[in-house]
C-alpha cells in the first residue's frame, strides 16, 4: 500500500478503454494477469479490485492519453495512434499484442488518384486524427483543408463532405463497403501500456510489480506449450527445430528406453510446422496448450 509524505493514502490507479476496439481485450488482460475485476463487465467508471490497492477506471481510449499526461490515472491501456496524435510526454511500458491496425491514407476508388502526389493541394481530408494528418501532408509539401470529424469518416466523400480521408484501418473490408482504397499508411498501430513519468517513479514498486504481470500475459500471447513422446534417437533433429526459450524440456518415460517426453514452448505461428516434422519424426501423444502467463 502506498502513502504520500504526509500519510496520505495513495492507490495505483489504472485506466482501460469503456468501449471501442481495445476494451474487451483489456480487461482480459488484467483478469489473466491475476486481478479480480468487481462489476467490469458493467462498464461503470470504477471497478474495484479485490485485494488490491489499485483502481480501475473505464474511460475513453482518447482521454486516456491526457489523464495519464496529466497525473489523473498511472497507468493506462490505450492506442499507440491515439499517442502519438495527442503527443503527451508519457512512457511506453509494454507494446502489446493485441489492436493492430494502421492510420491509412484512403480516396474514393474512381477519384483517379493513385498516390499522394496525385492530390491536388486545397483537397479536403476528413479525419479525426488532425495532428497526425496534418504532419504528414506537411512533410509531402501538400496543402490541403482538414475536416475533423469524429467518426464515420469512410462515408465523407460519398456525401461530398471530404475528397479523401484518413482514418484507421485493419482488415480494409469498411473501406471496400464505402468504395474507397488505400494509398498511402502514415503509422502502424497496437495497444499499448502507458504511464505517467512521475507515478512511474514515485509508486516504483507497485507499477512494477502490475507492468510485469501484464508483460507476462502479453509475451504469452505468441506462444504455445507444446508436449509430445518422442523417439530417442530423433531426439537430436528435434531440438533443431524446437529450441523453445532455453531448449526443449526432456523427461524419462518409466519403462521405456527408446521414448522420451518432450516439453517446449513454441511460436504461435510455428505450432503447424512443429507437428507436421514432429510426426514425421515418430512422435506420438502431441498435445498443444495455451499459456496465460510466462513469467521470467
């Protein structure tokens, strides 16, 4: 528990997406990291935490940006674009695995326009992401009006509101419905854990220990603990495609010389391939389980 100089009794405070693309995955995360979330799933603006000195909060993920800037919440869950449109001085903990998506440049697929040097300058970009918009047409010496708006942006230029947008884009199937197309990305983006500079350091121990934990759950997200009785004699081609974090786990099978088990850790994107040669090489009793946490 924390305290201030005076006695003053200080809680780790901690903030989370109410809605939108990052929520739901956000408090997954917190609950995987080992936090009983009182009334989440309600969305109210405080969830209390059992047996924790630690508040949660559900906010915008846009405000979550300037409160954590500001000193109002510690930490706090929230985009990488939304970051770096607001520009806030505050510090990335953990960059994690979940929301990826990009700020694209988009025009209407019969504008004729290929590329950014196809713009004509004084053509209006609806987005709402101004910052960031403006920035980039000003490195690509273009001048153009932008119209802040702040959502539905793919439906401006159908209505003749915009010439061309900028917004977020992650599996493009919005900007197809709308006839539009991609031209140009100004950034790739992902969740991210923030944290007010000050509180990082004077409630060192608490974000510490809160930041691990949710690092352990996001490093586990790629992986898969895979298990299998394998061929000795295999066993040397095996490691060579199963090195897992500090080579594979070998185990003695009771009664048998010729079999061994095997325990690894495997890329999520590797887990296929693994079976496939594994199989190949006489193994039997493969068993792939996912991981919540990998705790260094």
């Amino acid at each position: 528990m924390w305290r201030s100089a005076t006695g003053e009794h200080m809680t780790l405070r901690f903030a989370v997406p109410n809605k939108g693309r990052l929520s739901e995955r956000s408090v997954q995360i917190l609950r995987q990291a080992g936090l009983e979330i009182d009334n989440g799933s309600d969305r109210k603006l405080f969830a209390a935490i059992k047996d924790r000195d630690l508040a949660i909060m559900f906010l915008r993920a846009q405000d979550i940006v300037r409160f954590v800037h500001q000193g109002a919440v510690d930490l706090g869950i929230t985009g990488k674009d939304l970051v770096l449109e607001a520009g806030s001085d505050v510090a990335t903990l953990v960059e994690l695995n979940f929301g990826y998506c990009h700020l694209a440049v988009a025009v209407p697929e019969s504008s004729g326009i290929d590329s950014i040097k196809d713009i004509k300058n004084g053509a209006v970009v609806a987005t709402s992401f101004p910052n960031l918009t403006k920035k980039y047409f000003a490195g690509k010496g273009k001048k153009v009006e932008i119209a802040r708006i702040s959502g539905a942006a793919e439906v401006t230029p159908r209505i003749g509101v915009a010439d061309l947008i900028v917004d977020l884009v992650s599996s493009g199937s919005t900007l197809k419905t709308n006839g539009l197309k991609e031209i140009d990305v100004i950034t790739e983006s992902r969740a991210l854990l923030i944290g007010n500079k000050k509180s990082i350091r004077s409630k060192k121990s608490d974000v510490q220990e809160l930041v691990a934990a949710i690092k352990s759950v996001s490093d586990a997200e790629n992986k898969k603990y895979l298990m299998a009785d394998v061929p000795v004699d295999s066993l040397e081609d095996i490691k060579k495609f199963l090195p897992g974090i500090a080579g594979p786990t070998v185990m003695s099978i009771m009664g048998r010389d010729d079999v061994v088990a095997i325990h690894v850790v495997v890329d999520k994107n590797k887990v296929h391939d693994s079976v496939i040669k594994l199989k190949h090489l006489g193994a039997t009793g493969i068993l792939i389980v996912p991981i919540d946490r990998m705790v260094p």
